[in-house]
C-alpha cells in the first residue's frame, strides 16, 4: 500500500456558510441509532435453540430457522449503497425516521406469526431497516460532528457498545426461557429510539457555496474502492472472532453454553480498552492505528489456537476484542473523511455493506484455510500470522509517511 493511500483525500475548498453542529443530545442519539441493529442479531441468538424446537416439523427448518438471525445481515450488505443514495437525495432524517418505525414494528411481527416463512420474509424488512439505519446514523456523525469531536462520539460508541451488545444477550437469553416469541419483545426498544431521534435529530444543511448554490461534486468513485475493498478485507478478521466466538471457546474444552456465553461477556469487556485507545490516539494516522488492531488480532488468533485451557485462552482473546473495539471507529474515521455531504449517504451506505459482505465471507474463508491447515483453530492460527504480517506492513507503512511528512 502506497503510504499516502490511506491518507485524507484532498476536497476542493470553497467558501460555504458555518455549519451547525450536534452536542450532547445528538451524541447520545446517535450511539442509540446505531446500536439498534444488534437486536437482530444478539437479543435472538440464545434463544436459537428453541426455534429450532418450535419448527423442526417445517420442511427445510435447519436452513430456514438459522435464516430469522442472518438475512438481516444479508440484507444489510446488498441494500445499503441504495438507502444510501436514498438518504442523499431525500434526506437524512426522515429516511431515519420511517427506518426506525419498520425496524420496530416488523421486528415485533413475529410475536403475531406462526409461519416461519411469514417470520423470515419480516426479517428481509428489518435488514433493509436495519441497512437505512447503520447508513443514516454513520453519516449524521459525519454531519453532526468534525475532527476531534467526531473520533470522541465514534469512540464512546465503541465503548459502549459491547455493554449494550451484552444486555441485549442476557436479557434475550431470560425472555427465550420463559417462550421462544419473547426475545423478540426487545424490539420495542426501538420505539424509545425512534421518539429520542424525532426529537434531537435535524435534518442537515447541504454544503452551499458562496453565492448559495449547492455545492455538488462528481461521487468519488475512485477513493470508494479503496474505502470498500479495505474494508472487506478488514471486516474479514474482525468477523472470525465475532462470528465464531462460542466456538473458539467451545474448542478449547469448554463444553457448557452457559460458560461459554459468560467467558464471551467478559472478553467482549475488551472491547472498551479498544474504544479507549482509539480516543487516546486520535493524532495518530489510520494506519497506524490499523497496525495495532492487526498486532492486537495477531496475538489473539495465534494464542488462542495454542492455549491448552480457557483459563490461558480467556486474556488472549481479550486481546482481539480490543482491537477489534480500535479497529471498528478507525475504518468508520477515516471512511468519513471520502465524502462531503452531498455523497455521504451513498458513501457510507457503500461502506457498511462492504462490512457485513466481509461478514458474509469471513466464513467460507475459514472453511477454506481449515481444509489445508487440519483443524478449526489451526485455520484461526494461520489468519494471525497474516493479521501479525499485515501489521509489520502497515506500520511500515505509516512510519514512513509520517517521516515523509515531517
């Protein structure tokens, strides 16, 4: 990688009239908007076993119930460079608004279905929600806040997060016990959010020019396929372990899923120390930054493929977590940093379905290195050498643009 290939891309300057900018209320909104998604995937995940239960006797239920938690997903990653450009030529907020109100609604629908194929075609609406959400709430912090201030709010979102993530599991886990529809009541949250984002959430002002015209440039396709390709690449590692956490553990002997969601809590408190490191190094480039997420997953990947027990395996995949909570606000940052207004929708849009396409391949990726390295967490251990390689890489990389700057 060329070392100026990650830097901030030079914007044509022009006069345009001051900017109003989000605070406190926006802030905490827009931690709220983005952390929405994980009710598709956490508040539904222990209780999985019971929906298997509730529909073994329907044709195809093992391919079809797996599908209530990951067409969401699927959704997300093909539909969301179009609500992007939605959100672009439309506006923000109202496409946020009307987001908000499909999530909620279609996410409670099964309380009311008993088909399971009536549950999966309301699962396609909340990932294409869920894809206007991420895409929305991404581009307002790029609206709402700049430089210093926006790195503070992307990394309080990374802190939190994991705490978020954690209740949601807990508190699906309790519903799924009593009936399997309950974890889905969790999505009345979303109505909360959805009444806190009519009230703080404005519609931002488009970049004019001097003289009042709207300042409108060609979209930057060039510097999307760095954005988009890096990211794959990036979301790749991030999804080994967070897909594949129960089973990292359940690898290393651990053979009850009460104690392997209990050890995946705790790691995930990594993920805090992440969000932390990203706010304390906000003078440093994102390839350094990236650097250390990928030392940090290096570490992780090839320790826990050699610990002979969770109690060795328990800090070393803390590790990962943190980089993957330094990991997340970095590609966010510096994905932001491609596109003014006029085009951030689409930008970002483009951006978070590169993110969970790398979630799609992240997957079959292992698969594929598991049948040459024999094993699940050999094949675990092989990803580590390439995160430990990538990371001499790119700290190269940037320690020599940041001589060459100086």
């Amino acid at each position: 990688m060329h070392p100026t290939s990650m830097s901030t891309p030079a914007v044509t300057p022009f006069a345009a009239a001051p900017r109003r900018h989000g605070g406190l209320a926006q802030g905490i909104a827009l931690m709220a908007i983005v952390n929405m998604p994980s009710l598709a995937l956490s508040a539904l995940v222990p209780g999985l076993p019971q929906l298997f239960q509730q529909f073994s006797n329907v044709p195809h239920f093992q391919l079809l119930v797996p599908m209530i938690i990951t067409v969401p997903s699927l959704c997300v990653a093909l539909t969301s460079g179009f609500t992007g450009m939605l959100a672009d030529r439309f506006g923000r907020r109202n496409l946020l608004l009307v987001a908000l109100l499909a999530f909620s609604l279609l996410g409670l629908a099964p309380l009311l279905f008993d088909s399971l194929l009536l549950i999966v075609a309301s699962r396609v609406v909340v990932g294409v929600a869920e894809a206007a959400i991420l895409t929305v709430g991404n581009a307002l912090m790029g609206d709402y806040f700049e430089g210093a201030q926006r790195e503070k709010w992307l990394g309080y979102q990374n802190m939190l997060s994991p705490l978020i993530g954690s209740s949601i599991i807990l508190a699906g886990g309790m519903l799924a016990g009593v009936h399997w529809r309950y974890p889905f009541l969790l999505y009345l949250i979303g109505f909360a959010v959805f009444a806190l984002a009519w009230f703080v959430c404005w519609e931002p002002e488009r970049d004019r020019t001097a003289n009042g015209a709207q300042a409108v440039a060609a979209f930057p396709w060039r510097s999307t396929l760095l954005v988009c390709g890096v990211t794959v690449l990036f979301s790749m590692v991030f999804f080994v372990q967070a897909v594949q956490h129960g089973r990292i553990f359940g690898d290393m002997g651990v053979a009850s899923p009460e104690r392997i969601s209990v050890l995946v809590t705790i790691a995930s408190l990594g993920t805090i120390l992440g969000g932390y490191l990203f706010k304390r190094l906000g003078g440093v480039s994102v390839t350094l930054r990236l650097a250390a997420s990928m030392a940090l997953y290096g570490a992780c990947y090839g320790g826990v493929a050699w610990a002979p027990n969770a109690t060795v395996g328990l800090p070393l995949d803390a590790l990962g977590q943190v980089g993957g909570g330094l990991l997340l606000p970095s590609l966010i940052a510096w994905a932001l940093t491609h596109y003014r207004y006029e085009h951030r929708g689409r930008g970002m849009g483009l951006w978070g379905g590169s993110f969970f396409l790398g979630q799609f391949l992240s997957a079959p990726l292992l698969t594929l290195i598991q049948g040459a390295a024999g094993t699940f967490l050999a094949s675990v251990a092989a990803i580590g050498v390439v995160c430990l390689c990538a990371s001499v890489a790119l700290a190269v990389t940037g320690l020599a643009a940041r001589r060459a700057a100086s």
